[in-house]
C-alpha cells in the first residue's frame, strides 16, 4: 500500500468511494477520477469531451482485455496438464457476462454504479460492464501486476469456484447448436477478421442465424470467440423472447 494514496483517499472529492474500494479489495485509489469514470454508466453521460460523451464505456473495453489476460495467466498455471479448449472453455465461463454481473453483485460493486433510474432494467448487462471498467481503471491506476494479483487473490480465490464451475454446463454454443437444430434454425460461425500481432493476435466471430447476425466477439483463439460470441448470442435472444422456452 502507498502511503501516498492513503493520504490522497483522506483527502479525496470522494472520500466514500475511495472507503468502499478499500473495503472491498483492500487498497485506496491513487487516481480517484479512473473509478469514478468506471462507474458511471452511458445512461447519465452528459459530458462531452472531444466529441465523445464521458462513461466507462472505454474503461470496459480496456478491462475486458486485462481480465481475460489475467485470467488466462492463472488456468495456464493452474491447470498445467489441460489443453487449449479446456483453458478456452475455463475462462470464458469465468468472464462470461452472466458471471461478472453476479460477481459484481457480490462484490457490491453494483452499489457504486452511477445510472439513470429506469437503467437497470434497460441495460441488463450493466453490473458486468461496470466491473470490466473496474479492472480497466485498476490497470490505468496501479499496474498490471498489481491488478493480476487483485483479480486472482480477491475475486477469483474468494468468490469462484473453480471445481463447481469445472463441472457446470456453461457451453453457449453448444447451447445455440441444439437449440437451432431444434427448431431447424441455420446457424453459422464466421470469423470476419482478425485484429492484433503476433502473441497479441485476436479473431473476429459472428453468430449468424437464418442470414441474421446476432453477436460478434474477439477473442485469442477461434474456439474462443466462438465461445463469447455464442454466448453473447444466446443472452440477446433470451431477452428479446426468441429462447424463452428453452430450459437453460
């Protein structure tokens, strides 16, 4: 702990915030501003700063990248004997947007999201998009070591359980398959690009269904984005009625 951000959270606009954040996760913010950026959510954005509209929005974009990286670094060590797919599968189950919205709510990170009042049940994702931000503004502010040693020792030791999750059925696109045969829907992955170098390589997925995109999503492997954009897919569907009688 820097004794410079204990002096800053004494000091700081938001001295409650600063309070909560370390009643949670055990550290006081250094830059107050980056989480109060990450918990505010488009619906009360009114800011306007070079042309864009101030959330955390881009927060959640940077989060997504440093939480899947993080937790990809953990299973690798982790499960030292297991394959890609069963790595793939792993995190995307522990990044899925079902899962960060709950953990959010666990957390009591969802106390601290600054929304409009009708913008709960609009923006059903916004407890998951919150926490993205979260880590995104984390990173920003302390590094990523710091924030790799945040995520695995206060959320992913504390609150999952890898053993439970191991077992559980979380396959999105196993899910959508068996749902399309079903009801004799034509369902298509396809990857549309790729974004990136090297180690940081990522590929584009869509979910198409009868000639109607549903989903994209990006991920390190192909199975990956399949995965997130199944996922993704499924959740959107479920919320428009298309899968309400499917048991899940």
């Amino acid at each position: 702990m820097l004794l410079t951000d204990t002096v800053k959270a004494l000091f700081s606009a938001d001295k409650e915030l600063s309070q909560s954040l370390k009643n949670i996760f055990g550290f006081y913010p250094g830059n107050i501003f980056l989480y109060q950026l990450a918990f505010k959510h488009k619906s009360v954005s009114n800011k306007i700063l070079n042309g864009y509209k101030l959330s955390n929005e881009r927060l959640e974009y940077l989060g997504d990248a440093i939480l899947g990286a993080a937790i990809a670094d953990f299973l690798f060590k982790k499960f030292p004997y297991k394959n890609e797919g069963f790595l793939t599968e792993m995190r995307s189950r522990i990044v899925s947007r079902a899962s960060l919205n709950k953990l959010s709510q666990k957390l009591g990170l969802d106390k601290l999201v600054n929304f409009s009042n009708d913008g709960r049940s609009k923006f059903r994702s916004l407890n998951g998009d919150a926490f993205e931000a979260f880590i995104g503004a984390l990173y920003l502010d302390k590094g990523f070591e710091f924030t790799r040693k945040i995520i695995i020792t206060r959320i992913v030791e504390m609150h999952i359980d890898l053993e439970n999750l191991e077992k559980s059925d979380y396959n999105f696109k196993s899910k959508l398959i068996e749902w399309a045969q079903k009801e004799k829907q034509q369902l298509d992955f396809k990857m549309i690009g790729e974004t990136g170098e090297g180690y940081g390589k990522m590929y584009i997925v869509e979910v198409i269904i009868d000639k109607t995109c549903y989903a994209n999503a990006k991920d390190f492997s192909i199975k990956g984005a399949e995965q997130l954009a199944a996922e993704k897919a499924w959740n959107a569907m479920t919320e428009a009625g298309l899968i309400s009688n499917i048991t899940e």
